[in-house]
C-alpha cells in the first residue's frame, strides 16, 4: 500500500490493524472469511533531499542534517551507510575495499591528499562534497563527485511514467514460497 496524507494514519493504519486482529469483517475480509494474522510497515516519505532555491538553483533540502544526509547519499550511489567510529571519512561502503564519505563541504588539495594516504592503495573512496581543488593532481583511490550534481545525474528527466520497483521488504521463507506456488499452480489448472 502506498498513502501519502494524513488518512493514512487516521483511517488505514487502524483498519489494517483490525484486519490483523481479526476485528474487521467488512469487505473483503467478510467475503474470504478472514481470521486475522499476517502484518504489514508503515513507512514515512523522508523529504526530497534536494530543492531549488529562490533563483532555481538545486540545493540540499535544510530538512537534512548531516546524518540524514550522508545515508541518503549512501542510498543514492548504491553503498550501506555504516559510519565508522574511528575513521572520519568512512560513512559506508559497496564492498569489502570500496566506501564512500559525504559531506557538504569543500575540499583543499590537502585533505584530499591526507585523505587518500589513510584509505591506502588497497582501497578505493567515493567521496561526495560541494566542490573540491585538486591542484590538477589526480588521485587513484579516490573518485570525486559534486552535490547535488551527483544526484542530478541519478535521476531521471521528461518520462510521463514514473512506474519502479520497491524492494524493501523481506523475503519470504522458502516454506510459505512453496505454499503459494503450489496454490498459484492448482489456481491456474
């Protein structure tokens, strides 16, 4: 189910939770004789990480701190946001040697090139920030992309078909998998 407004949280959220419980027999629930059980999430829309200032220019949303913000950039390149606790510039990570660190600030060639001698030459760091001078020096670990340009070219312009797929649930057991193939299989013969 997806709801945005309050009627979500006045009217579904109490009816689904009677239908759990086995309180509602109106429509459906009546018509398949429903017992309750089963369960369902009630998530929030975050806000729109990036808007627009008053000259039409991209920003970062205030609504972000920078926690939100550095999960949501984890989420956007395709890393798990899993700050380090010791190492300032580990906010997450694709793979055992790649991580990523975001922050709304600039970078001086000499924090790039501190940066790069802590992540080593056996690791590699996309680094997400406002704007960076490297001197004209490249550096092999690290991959340097602006906010919010980085997000700009992840998103998709002019489709009058915004259809995607959700997937943020869990799979289901391989038992209850078996049982509703074998259902869908004698539904169909």
């Amino acid at each position: 189910m997806v709801e945005l407004g309050e009627q979500s949280e006045h009217y579904i959220v109490p009816r689904l939770k009677k239908v759990i419980d086995g309180e509602d027999q109106g429509g459906v629930s009546k018509a398949v004789n429903w017992q309750g059980g089963g369960g369902f999430r009630y998530l929030n829309l975050a806000p729109s990480l990036l808007k627009k200032d008053a000259w039409g220019n991209w920003i970062i949303n205030k609504e972000y701190n920078g926690e939100m913000m550095a999960e949501a950039m984890c989420k956007h390149m395709g890393f798990t946001y899993a700050p380090s606790q010791t190492q300032f510039w580990n906010h997450g990570y694709s793979t055992e040697t790649d991580y990523i660190y975001v922050t709304t600030g600039s970078l001086a060639y000499d924090q790039l090139k501190r940066i790069s001698e802590e992540v080593g030459s056996e690791r590699t760091l996309l680094i997400c920030c406002k704007a960076f001078m490297t001197d004209g020096v490249e550096f092999a670990n690290l991959t340097l992309q602006k906010i919010p340009r980085a997000i700009l070219n992840k998103c998709e312009w002019d489709h009058d078909d915004y259809s995607f797929t959700l997937n943020v649930l869990p799979e289901e057991p391989a038992e209850q998998e078996t049982v509703e193939q074998a259902t869908t299989s004698a539904e169909e013969e």
